[in-house]
C-alpha cells in the first residue's frame, strides 16, 4: 500500500511523512478511525515508507527489494496481530500465525478491512474473535530477535480493542520498553473500548472520515463514473470507502436502506411493534455491519432533516428518492427532539459494536424513537 493509494486523507499523509523524514517515529502509534476510513492502509504506507530504500518526499518508490516484499505482505520486518477464533481449549494454541496466511490473503484483497470481511473470510463457529494471551507472549519473542532486513521492525495490531484483558495485561512491558528499532501500530476503530493502561502507552492518530470531494474524486478515476452518481454515492458513503464500493457493485443498495428506514420510522411513530419487528428481524439477518450501517444511516438523515427544515435545502445530503420521503418526514425532527435522537442512535450504534443484543437493541432504540417523534417544539 502506498500513500497514493489511499482515498483523500491528504494533510493527514502530509503530516505522516514529514514526521518519517525528520526521524520523529514514535515507538507506539495508535490509529484511530471509523470503518472504511483508511486507518489501516496508512498503517501499511507508513511501515513502508519508513524502510523504503529509495523513497521520495511524498511517498515509497514502489520498485525496492523492500517494495516488491511489502506488495505481497512479505516483508520479514512487518508482524500482524488480529482477532481470529479459539482454536482449542489450550490457551497456547491461540496465535495469529496460525492465520497469518487468510490474513495475508485478505488484506491484499482489502487494505480497508472490515471485522464482518474478516469474520467471513474465517467462517469461524462463533462470531466471539479475539487477540488471546498467547499472542502476546509470541510478539515478544518475535521482537526480541534481531531485524532481518536490517531496519525497524513493525508490530500492527488491528483492532487492539478485542484484544483481552489478559492479553493487554501481558503486552505492557513490551509496549512500553519496546526492542530497539521496533514499532508497535495499534489500528482501531472504537478506542474508548481499549484499556487505559494500553493507549496511554501510544501516539494517538485519529484517521478522519474520508472527504466527500476526494471520495468523489476516487469513483470517477477508478469506477469511471459520471461526475452526478459518484457524488450520490459519495453523498451516500459519509467517509467509507468500503460503502461506497459495495454502492456501486450493488446499485439498489442505498435504496434497500431508505426502504428499511421509511418502514421503520412509520412503524416507530404508530408504535407499531408488528411492523418494528418486521424491520428488526430483517436487519438481524444482515449481521453487525450491516445493523450499525443502517443506524448511521438513521442518523445521517435525522441530521440532514434538520438541515432542510432551517431552509438549507441546497446543503441537504439527500438523494431523489431521500428527498422525496423527507419532503413530509422532516417536520417531525426538530429542535426539541434531534439532539435526544442523536445521541440513541449513537448509544445503538455503540451497543451494537459491543455485541449487546441486537434484538434488544433495536426494540429498545424503537421504542424512545416513538415518544421522540412525538415530542413537541
């Protein structure tokens, strides 16, 4: 991966390679951002414009021994941790080597990785994937050994959130007093979910969303679209690439979320539980990724209604059909109730990346939407 390649974030990979170049490489990086935002792939470009042999001011030559070794995820320098499944009731037998090859695969197929992508790839029994203590005790060992291609070694660790407390426990020492020339990247998405005592041992990096323009701009060079639907789906995406590329595969994506948001705020406003659970039981079948998608559609419309209702029509993110249902669906979010709405969808979205009850969930959100859209001004 090379900054190049990655959609929009362009003051943030500025500011990445000023700092690889004036020497200024933290022992402990922890970036930060949504899915679909990039995090990963800057993990990737900045390990290789660190041990890049020829590298120019704005990024990796791309035709180094080193290059050639970071395309295929073979650079010996470069370790991965993951989430991945039991393997066994021995805690010892729990160790992302034994993965290490579907890792590979699927990073090369996806540098925006995605935990349902990841989940998917395993096809494991049980959605409970985690970074297990034996992990630990193996990064350790792999750290302490002299760098075989002579430069800094990389440890990334994704989504350091799902690591346990046992494993973080047991990673300190070497997170905090690292061998000489390593780098730890902790890659996550939901920070405030990791322990203290772990980020407190980093510099943090917080990966914004992707810019609507630059994911625009993206579509219409690697998708070839025309310049009106890249920016519906950019429109669409709010800062996720993985979004938006799943958008233009599948064209009635985006529309199969507005039918599912009209059916539920309809049933939501009658408190109308038989058609509520007909929209809870058909997101359930969608899995986690497509539930928190769905919310942060919600809340992505909820705040655009707002927008709308203060004459802002032209500001509006909404797409023909969006438009059309907000047209007499707006009236009902305003100043009393958007900021509560908000901040149950937020709480939602939150409970479901916890893997709390999605049933549970999406009732409870259901019904504190009903008493919300009938909150007076």
């Amino acid at each position: 991966m090379l900054f190049n390649d990655i959609v929009g974030q362009d003051s943030l990979k500025a500011s990445i390679r000023q700092q690889i170049r004036e020497g200024r490489i933290p022992h402990a990086h922890l970036f930060v951002g949504n899915e679909g935002s990039g995090a990963m792939a800057l993990a990737l470009a900045y390990a290789r414009y660190t041990c890049c042999s020829n590298r120019t001011e704005t990024d990796a030559c791309g035709q180094c021994d080193v290059c050639k070794k970071f395309d295929a995820l073979q650079y010996a320098d470069l370790h991965f941790s993951f989430p991945m499944a039991s393997l066994g009731a021995k805690t010892e037998d729990n160790y992302c080597e034994q993965n290490l090859t579907e890792w590979r695969n699927y990073l090369l197929e996806n540098p925006y990785p995605t935990f349902d992508g990841w989940f998917n790839k395993l096809s494991p029994s049980t959605r409970d994937l985690a970074i297990f203590v034996a992990e630990a005790g193996k990064i350790a060992r792999k750290l302490s050994l002299r760098s075989y291609e002579g430069r800094q070694k990389f440890q990334i660790i994704w989504l350091p959130e799902r690591m346990r407390t046992d494993t973080a426990n047991k990673l300190l020492k070497t997170l905090e007093e690292p061998p000489e020339g390593t780098v730890f990247i902790l890659v996550a998405e939901a920070a405030e979910t990791i322990l203290t005592t772990i980020t407190s041992r980093t510099q943090l990096t917080r990966v914004p969303e992707i810019d609507e323009v630059a994911m625009a701009n993206a579509l219409i060079d690697r998708y070839e679209l025309d310049a009106g639907r890249a920016g519906n789906v950019a429109r669409f995406a709010q800062g996720n690439l993985n979004r938006a590329i799943e958008l233009i595969q599948n064209t009635g994506g985006h529309l199969e979320f507005l039918e599912n948001f009209k059916s539920w705020m309809r049933g939501c406003f009658k408190r109308d539980i038989k058609m509520i659970d007909g929209v809870i039981n058909n997101l359930y079948k969608q899995g986690t990724r497509k539930q928190v998608e769905f919310l942060k559609y919600a809340l992505h419309f909820t705040r655009q209604c707002i927008v709308s209702n203060y004459g802002l029509h032209e500001l509006a993110s909404f797409t023909t059909e969006e438009a059309s249902f907000a047209k007499n669906f707006a009236r009902f979010i305003h100043h009393g109730n958007v900021t509560t709405i908000a901040e149950i969808l937020e709480e939602s979205i939150t409970d479901l990346n916890r893997n709390v009850n999605v049933k549970i969930v999406l009732m409870d959100l259901s019904l504190r939407m009903n008493a919300e859209l009938h909150r007076s001004q």
